[in-house]
C-alpha cells in the first residue's frame, strides 16, 4: 500500500518534538501545523512528574482543537522498543530507565492509537513525503532528466548523529526498530569509537580544540566555530576549516559505507547542517575517493558517483539528462540507456523539526490507513 497526498488529508494527528531541554507539542492536519506550539521544560525530579508534564502537552493541544484527534504520533530518543511504544536507557534523560512503557500510557489516556518513532526515521520520511525526494525528482523532471529515485537515506548532524530510511514511500524500520542507525558505523579516523565521535557536535568542538591548541572547555560552540570558519566571526579561522573539514571527512566515510546498501539520495538535516559550506565538500570528495588495490589500480569506492547538490558545477551534471539510445541486438528496435550512475546529496528545506513532524503525521496515518 502507497501513503497518499497528506497534504490534502483532513485528519489531525497530536505531536511531540521531544528534545532533552523542552518538550514542544503540536498538532498536524494537512502537513500544516494548526496550533500554536506549546513548550514544557523536559525536567522533573522523578519519572513520574515528567510523564505527568508530557499527558498535560497533550490535553492542552488537544484542548485548542475543533476536531478530535486521530493518533498521536512523534519522536523520541532512543534506544527504544519503538514498535511496542517502551523507552529504554536514555542518555539525555536518564529518568527513563529499565523499560517505560510510553506509548501504551499515552494509548490509555487518550484513547487513540500512539506511534513512536526514532526522529532520524521520521526526518527521513518527512523528507521522502513532502521535501528533498519529491523536489529533486520534480527538478529532474523539469529539466528534462528521465531519472527518478525511490530511495532516500536521511541523517541529522547536531549532538548527534542520525539516520533513516526510505524506499518507494516505505519507512525501513528494521525487526528490533534498528534500522538506520548510521552513528554505530565504525569512526574512520578513530578506528575503535564508532561514527558519532567524530560526526557530531563534540567532534567538531574535538577537532577544533586540537588544531587551535586550547582546552576543550574553552572551546566555542559548534555555530561560533563555523562563523568563524565563514570569516563573519573573529577567531582561529584556519583551525575551524580544519575541524568541519575533519568532521566532513568522517561523514562522508560513514555515508559511503551506507550509501553502498541503500543506493539513493541522501539529505541532511539537523543544528549543523546550516554549516554545509565548510563540510560538505569534504565529504562528499571522501565519498568518492577511490580504495586503493593490490595491483596498484584505484577502485571506486562505490559504484555511484555521490554530487553536492549545493555546488552549482555539482548540481547542472546532477540534474542534466546522461542517457543515450542502444540498439537492441538483432533487432531495429532502440532503448535508451542511463551509464552514469548517480545520486545527490543536499540540505533539507523543510527544516529538521518540520520534516520530523511531517513524518510523524505520515506514518500514524499511513499505518492507521494499512
């Protein structure tokens, strides 16, 4: 079963931006937000108070409504048992341990059916739905190109680094809710830390603290340092080329490796997406650095050729139509033939936050629709 056009769709589904400062409630009809935002601070002394704060987000938003709801559906750390709704051992709030049964508390409560998803997945599928995969087919289409993709990787770049996949409008969750956990791909610098050490906000600031010769502590934050590196704020320039350089470098690694099973586009959300001119460059020239062999002859290291959608020069050989007609073999008849293999790589325009909810809307009624 396909999802249909949800931006026509006139269902309202409940949703929670989950973040480890602020819980952020809304509601979703029609991929449109319809409520002003409600903030609530993520902190409490016991499990039982947050809990409590999180069941109030949502009676308040639902209060705003006309309509009822039909689902509520969002994202939230992980690792968890998303299929089943039950939190496990979160990090960024350590009240959340030993298994919490979130989404079947919220299932009682409110009556509805609740889905819970990592945001790296739901990023993706919002993105898939409604932003990065539906705006490149359609500027292929515009220019001629006969390419379309069905197939989308997203990740997010901030304090940590996610992902998740999308194949012809289908999210890819994996039997135990695992799939697209990009940032558990082994780290190509640091050989035994996995990817996230380098390909999030602590690498950045890692690096930057190593070429600039300063103790960590003292180090500016990612956005400081890239402001620094664009030339619009004062500092160590050249070691902030070098640390988004380094983290690009790392990324593209990872990517590459991940690229290599799913074969389709990739966009980029999170905080330090914003930063792309400095790493994006590097990672996507990592992509397609060749291995080394044996007998001294480079192979490439995928058998797509990965293009920054951001670089102009990159972007006209993306989108300009490399087909041809071949001439079936014993036969008059002609073909056409597409020998270059390709796949963008680009920054969402939805935004993060927006893709997020925009996947959430999407699966809680894809899934309630099947």
């Amino acid at each position: 079963m396909t999802p249909h056009n949800y931006s026509t769709d006139p269902r309202t589904v409940l949703t929670l931006d989950a973040g480890g400062t602020n819980f952020v409630f809304s509601a979703i009809q029609s991929n449109k937000e319809i409520v002003t935002p409600i903030s609530l601070k993520a902190t409490g002394e016991t499990l039982e108070v947050i809990l409590k704060t999180i069941i109030h987000g949502f009676k308040e938003v639902k209060s705003m409504l006309q309509e009822e709801p039909v689902a509520i559906s969002f994202a939230f750390p992980g690792p968890a048992d998303y299929q089943n709704g039950i939190i496990g051992e979160l990090q960024n709030l350590p009240l959340f341990r030993g298994g919490v049964a979130l989404g079947p508390m919220l299932r009682e409560q409110f009556g509805i059916p609740v889905f819970i998803n990592n945001d790296g997945d739901l990023f993706a599928y919002g993105e898939a739905l409604a932003g990065f995969l539906p705006e490149t087919n359609k500027k292929l289409e515009d220019a001629g190109n006969p390419k379309q993709y069905r197939n989308l990787l997203g990740v997010t770049f901030g304090t940590g680094f996610g992902g998740g996949i999308v194949s012809h409008e289908n999210l890819f969750i994996g039997d135990n809710s695992a799939a697209g956990e990009i940032n558990r791909v082994r780290n190509r610098t640091f050989k035994n830390f996995d990817a996230e050490e380098s390909v999030s906000i602590r690498g950045i600031q890692r690096e930057f603290a190593n070429y600039a010769g300063v103790n960590i502590r003292s180090c500016p934050d990612p956005k400081e340092i890239s402001e620094i590196g664009m030339g619009t704020r004062k500092g160590n320039r050249e070691a902030a080329l070098a640390a988004y350089k380094a983290f690009g470098i790392a990324a593209g690694d990872a990517l590459a490796n991940t690229a290599t099973l799913v074969d389709g586009l990739i966009v980029i959300g999170g905080g330090v997406a914003g930063a792309y001119p400095l790493f994006l460059p590097s990672l996507v020239e990592e992509m397609n650095r060749p291995f080394d062999t044996v007998s001294g002859e480079p192979l490439d290291r995928m058998e797509v050729r990965a293009y920054n959608l951001m670089d102009p020069e990159h972007k006209r050989d993306f989108f300009t139509p490399s087909f041809s007609e071949i001439q079936v073999p014993f036969s008059n008849q002609m073909v056409p033939y597409i020998p270059d293999k390709k796949i963008g790589i680009g920054i969402s325009s939805l935004g993060t936050s927006m893709a997020v909810s925009l996947g959430a809307y999407a699966y809680a009624l894809f899934t309630i629709d099947q």
